[in-house]
C-alpha cells in the first residue's frame, strides 16, 4: 500500500526534525495496524518500522493505544474533509455520500482499513469515529424518510448502525482489494443497495 502522508510539515529545524519522526511512527504505525491488525502488532514493531529505538516511540507517544488513538483522530478527520467536499443540498445526497467515503478509502486506504476495523471501532479511541458515521446516517435517513424516500418504520439508530456496518465492511474490504472494483462501481452499487433496500413499502390501492 501506498505511505500516506499524515501529518503537515512544521516550522524550524528542530521541530521539523521532532514532526519528521511523529509523523514516521503515525504512518508505520497506520501501515502495520492496517497490515496485521493493531491487536497483533508490537510497539517495537513500529519502531524497527519507522527506525527508531522503542524509547522513541514513547517520548512521542504514551502506548500503543495513544498511536492508535491519533491514527483514528486522523482518519476521521480525513474522512470529514472528504465530505465536506460534497454539497448537502444536491439532490444526489446518497451519491455523494458514497462517493465522499470511496474517495476517502482510495486515497487513504491504510486509514480506511484501520478505521473500518471493527475491533478498532470498540474501543474507548475509536467511540468517536463510531457515533460521529452513526449520527451521520441516522440524520440522511431521518431525512429522507421526512422526504419520502426511505420507509419509516424502523428504528432509525438501529437502522443507522446496520448501515455503518455494512459500509465499514464493504468499504474496509476494498481498501484491501482496491484492484477487484473501481471507485466508480463502489459509489453506484453502494447507492443502489441504499436507495433500493430502503424504498417505501408499496401501498395497495
């Protein structure tokens, strides 16, 4: 996978050189969590990554937890500029969300995997990344069931964490395997399993 870049480049010689190596752990970091998990993955093992001693990752970072807290503090924020990019008041609302979240998962595919991992999702780091694509849905599906397009008979917060699963496995998935389907398959297959699986029940006249 690509390195991504995570971090932007500071002012003076010493304060670049100290964000030079944040920045090397946070990208070594997010490759090997997106690689083998940030279950399996060792400290030292991000270390030997980004070449530095352990003690170095500590005088940037308290644990692994704190890496993996900030790698998911920036995929979010990644993935919030990517649809921020896209005009809410469109009338392809549901397009452009996907297409919001394939651009985020084609550009930074290892934060795409680490973020849509379900076992970094649970944790106490990754609790904000969880509410803030839940709340997201829940509010584009409480609007459209008020504008008629999707039924409203259900639970909108249990609908809202169906969808969230849904779209973090798929989306977590083609990061992986970015060469089985284009970014363009990925917007209109995921817009039409939306729009179709949640259509209005047909009324019988």
């Amino acid at each position: 996978m690509q390195e991504e870049n995570l971090a932007p480049p500071p002012g003076n010689a010493r304060s670049r050189s100290q964000q030079a190596t944040r920045e090397r752990l946070l990208t070594t970091a997010a490759e090997l969590f997106a690689l083998n998990g940030s279950k399996k993955t060792r400290t030292t093992d991000i270390a030997k990554g980004a070449g530095v001693a352990v003690g170095t990752v500590y005088l940037h970072f308290k644990d692994k937890d704190a890496l993996l807290k900030e790698i998911l503090h920036l995929a979010l924020a990644r993935l919030k500029q990517e649809i921020a990019k896209y005009s809410p008041q469109s009338e392809d609302v549901v397009t452009n969300k996907m297409a919001a979240l394939a651009a985020f998962t084609q550009h930074f595919p290892n934060l795409a995997i680490v973020l849509f991992d379900g076992s970094n999702l649970s944790t106490t780091p990754g609790k904000e990344a969880m509410d803030f694509l839940t709340s997201s849905q829940e509010r584009g599906l409480l609007e459209g069931v008020a504008k008629g397009y999707y039924r409203g008979d259900l639970h909108s917060g249990l609908a809202a964490r169906a969808m969230v699963g849904s779209l973090t496995q798929v989306l977590g998935w083609w990061a992986k395997n970015p060469e089985v389907i284009t970014k363009e398959e990925v917007i209109s297959s995921l817009t039409s399993l939306r729009l179709v699986g949640l259509q209005p029940e047909k009324k019988e006249y």
